[in-house]
C-alpha cells in the first residue's frame, strides 16, 4: 500500500453517490441514497473516507449515542480489499474517540470479527435472528475506552 496516495477525511454530500455504490457492493441490505443523505443531514452520524488518487476506496459511519459510539457501517471497495485499508479506517476511527463503541457484525463474517479482534473488541453479546434477509445471528461487540 502506498500511503503517498491515500487521503483520510470527512466526507461531503458529493460523496454520497459513490459512498452508495460501495454500500450496494459490500453489504446484503445496503443503505440507500435517500437513506444516507438523511444520516448524513444528522448531526449524530460521523462520516469519513478513505480516498486513493482522489477516489473514494472506503468509509466508515460512526454514530454519536450520547454516552457511547456505534460503528454503523464500514466497508472497502472490492477491488481494494485486502490492501490494508479497513485497518487504516479502524485506526482514524479509534484514534480520538473517548467514549466505548459498540457494533453489531453477523456471526458469520469471519474476516470483519477478526479485523474488530484486532483492535480491541471484545464479543459482548449476540442478538438472535438479528439479519431480516437471513435471519442470521448479530455478534454484539465493543471497545472499552
């Protein structure tokens, strides 16, 4: 990975339409783009990217709970997965929080449960059935600050 090429910042409103394609390649129920725009307009939700000569490659969505944080989204682009980029996104995410932040992953995303490992987060809980389209289980997990 050449980091001479990598910018991590917040993320505009001209980004939503390219942040909406990698939500569609990356998740089973993506957000849409009217749904992302709402959150975006919510003072409560941090969005932040990681960009590659000017492209949008990754993100994260981190939402302010009052007295916690919630890791909503994350996600790379396929094409450059596996280049180092999620651990790049975890590290600016983690970087200034001061307060405990919670995800929820499915059970069977093994890749994404070992990179929050990684970092810290430890399996608090499980919700049953949590996924409509599956009906997988959630993994509930969380950085103690």
């Amino acid at each position: 990975m050449d980091r001479e090429y990598l910018c991590l910042k917040n993320l505009g409103v001209e980004d939503l339409a390219r942040l909406s394609i990698l939500e569609s390649e990356s998740f089973k129920t993506p957000w849409g783009l009217e749904e992302l725009k709402g959150s975006f307009k919510n003072s409560l939700y941090k969005f932040r990217g990681i960009f590659r000569e000017g492209e949008l490659v990754g993100y994260y969505i981190l939402m302010d709970s009052v007295d916690v944080y919630e890791l909503a989204r994350i996600a790379v682009s396929i094409k450059y997965r596996g280049r180092g980029y999620s651990k790049l996104l975890m590290e600016d995410m983690i970087e200034d929080i001061d307060k405990n932040i919670f995800l929820e992953v499915r059970k069977g995303n093994s890749s994404a449960i070992s990179l929050y490992s990684k970092f810290r987060f430890k399996k608090i809980g499980e919700r049953k059935a949590y996924y409509r389209d599956t009906g997988e289980n959630a993994v509930i997990m969380m950085l103690e600050k």
